[in-house]
C-alpha cells in the first residue's frame, strides 16, 4: 500500500458526480487518481444519505454466499482491502453467526461450505468457546461459525476517500442540489444547481455520473431517462449498551432483524426491509421497532433491557423493480446503467450495491466512463491509500 500521491497527469475531462454518498465520495477519489477534474453535488451534507444511516457493517461476505457466491467473493476481497486503506475507521472484530434453531442448525454445513467456496474462511467453534469470546450471547445457541466480519465508520470511510479527492483538485458542493440537465444534441453539456443561498448556479461538465443511490431515479429524470432502481427502506435500531465485540448474525438465509453490530458504546439491530416510491422523509414504523428489538433479544438476551438510544430508517438503492412486500429477492449486486440508448450518451447511473463494495463499484464506474470519453486510464484505489478523513476539512476546493 501507498501512501504517497506522485504527480499526477491532468486530463482534459471534467466529470461531474451527482450524489456525495459512499459511491460519490469513492468515484472522485478514482477519477482524481486518474487525472479527471471532478465536481461532486449533494442537495445534502456529504453522506447524508442512506451512506450516513446504515449500521456500518463490513461484510466478509458470508451472508450472500449460500444465495450468491459472486457477491460473497466480492465483499470478502473488499473487506480485506478497506482494512489496509482506511484503517482509522475500521474495526475488524469479527463475526459470530449462532443457529438458534433445529432448521438453522441443519443450514450450518451448507452455510460453511458455500463460505469456503467463495474464499470466506469461515470455522465452526463449539458453543463454550462462543461464549468465551462472547458471554452476552444466546448461552442456548445449538450451533455457532466464525467468519472475518467488521465494521467501520460510514462516515469517516468516504470522508477519506473525499479528502485524496480534494486534495487532488476535486471540488465538493455540498447542499447544492442539481435541478436541471441542459443537453445539447446527444450530450449534457451543463448541470444546473441551487446554492445554499437559494440562487442558481450553471456548471459545465464532458461527462455526467449519476450515484444518487435511492434518488437516482429522480436525478434521471432530469435528462428525460429512467433507471430500474427500488428505494427499499430499513429500519435500525441502537440501545446504549455495547453487549459485544463481534458481529452477531442469525445463522440463516437473509431476513429482518437478524444482524447485531457493535458501534461505539452502542449496539445496533438491523434491520427490516419494504419498499417505497419515495425515498425522502422516511420514518420506523413502531411495530418495528417492536419486531427488531424481540428479534435482537434472541441472539442477546438482554438486548431489549437497555435504554433506546436511536431508531432510524433508510432506504437502500435496489437494482430492479416492479416487486412489492419487502424486495429481498432483489440483488444486492450493482449495475452500471448507460444512457446511451436513450439518447444520452455523456451519462450513466451506478445503482444497487452494498456499503462495503463502494471503492469496486467506484473502479467499474469509472473503468466506463474512460472508456466513453476515449482515455486510457487505470484505477489505483487499490493499492494508494487514502488521507485521513480529518484532512478533508483542511483542503480547499
């Protein structure tokens, strides 16, 4: 890993992002690396989003491999390299996954295997040695697996990506929302704004990438095109109470209510999932708080004694639609959408994804966005490592 930016050679491309999220701040740290001028806009604060309500979770990737060992694969290979890169805002304490039931028992050995097959070293520990590590946990647990989970700040980790950004030229515009795409042809050729101030402020741009996340197909709409994106709302949970080190998972396919991440001094259940039109506004509905409090009290029981410190929602950027009830049948994979066929062929929109691919998803994004404006670049997010977060307050655009 590097930690020092040699000279970078300037391209005459200016790529304008739409959305300071995980993905936003992670494709400008890319793009600068490559040469781009970048302009980022948020209608928001940088990570304001669903980036800055999610429960921060570094996925090894084991809870995809049984259902999707290319995603599992994936996660495992991120979470190793964001460990290396912004290890400041990193916590790598590992994970536990405990069987509560007969039928989850039997799901152990199929759950070991697809891990293993998609490089996920995950190891069976008998139940004193859980509760070893753990003495907080369901002491009645019938199985119980080890696996390389984490978890990290979802501030701080795009916060570092945005500050190597700024330092390389990027300019961020936070609470500057885009309200209008002006094309010309085939081509936007100007993103329009409004400032803090209330004003309107036009900006020019080669290329345009739409990392809106949940409001991505809102921002499509301003160019007159569409992407297949469902804004599928979580509700979260945190009691004032770190009950454990490790990441605490249900040991069974996917669901609501079957993941315990340790914060802070906080503990955090997570979450339910529906899905909305809107992505704004969102609020817990009160049988969920209900439903994910009883369900955290099943893998630690005295969860539900502490006192609530914090119950939110957010609603995460599923790639496909057309799904009603709680849309987990959708990918958590991502997709690049170009809009070419459209009759946009300067814009495309990254959506789907998960926390924990951001700097992958920023790779692929910016691999295609090269190519469309005709450069020959590379990605180096892999091996240069990031400035602290705290240094993005120490850059001037």
């Amino acid at each position: 890993m590097k930690n020092n930016l040699p000279s970078r050679k300037k391209l005459n491309k200016t790529i304008a992002i739409i959305g300071g999220g995980g993905t936003g701040c992670a494709l400008a740290w890319d793009l600068s690396l490559r040469g781009f001028s970048v302009l980022v806009f948020e209608k928001g604060e940088l990570t304001s989003g669903t980036t800055g309500r999610h429960h921060g979770q570094i996925h090894s990737g084991a809870r995809y491999a049984v259902g999707d060992k290319n995603i599992a694969r994936e996660c495992m290979e991120e979470s190793i390299l964001l460990r290396k890169l912004v290890p400041e805002a990193v916590e790598f304490n590992g994970g536990i996954f405990l069987a509560l039931t007969d039928e989850e028992a039997d799901y152990t050995d199929t759950f070991i295997e697809a891990c293993h097959e998609a490089g996920i070293p995950a190891q069976e520990i008998s139940i004193e040695k859980a509760l070893q590590f753990e003495p907080l946990i369901n002491p009645y647990c019938k199985r119980c697996v080890t696996v390389p989970d984490g978890t990290f700040d979802a501030f701080r980790v795009p916060l570092s990506f945005a500050a190597g950004a700024r330092m390389l030229g990027a300019a961020f515009y936070s609470f500057h929302e885009v309200v209008q795409l002006d094309t010309v042809g085939n081509k936007i050729i100007s993103l329009i704004v409004t400032t803090p101030e209330g004003k309107q402020q036009s900006f020019a741009a080669d290329f345009v990438i739409n990392a809106g996340g949940a409001w991505a197909k809102q921002i499509a709409a301003l160019a007159k095109v569409h992407v297949p994106v469902t804004p599928a709302p979580g509700t979260m949970v945190a009691v004032k109470n770190r009950f454990t080190d490790k990441v605490i998972s249900r040991l069974a396919p996917p669901g609501d209510g079957d993941i315990i991440v340790p914060q802070r001094e906080l503990s955090i259940i997570g979450s339910t999932q529906r899905v909305t039109d809107n992505p704004e506004g969102l609020l817990p509905l009160p049988e969920e708080i209900s439903f994910l409090l009883k369900r955290a009290t099943e893998l630690i029981p005295a969860f539900s004694n502490a006192p609530i410190h914090a119950a939110w929602s957010a609603a995460r950027p599923l790639a496909g639609e057309g799904l009603t009830g709680s849309g987990r049948s959708l990918s958590r994979d991502f997709m690049i959408v170009d809009h070419s066929d459209a009759g946009i062929t300067n814009f495309i929109s990254l959506i789907g994804g998960k926390a924990t691919v951001l700097r992958a998803m920023a790779e692929k994004a910016a691999d295609y966005a090269s190519e469309k404006l005709g450069e020959q670049t590379y990605c180096e997010t892999r091996t240069i490592v990031p400035p602290s977060w705290r240094n993005y307050y120490t850059y001037k655009d």
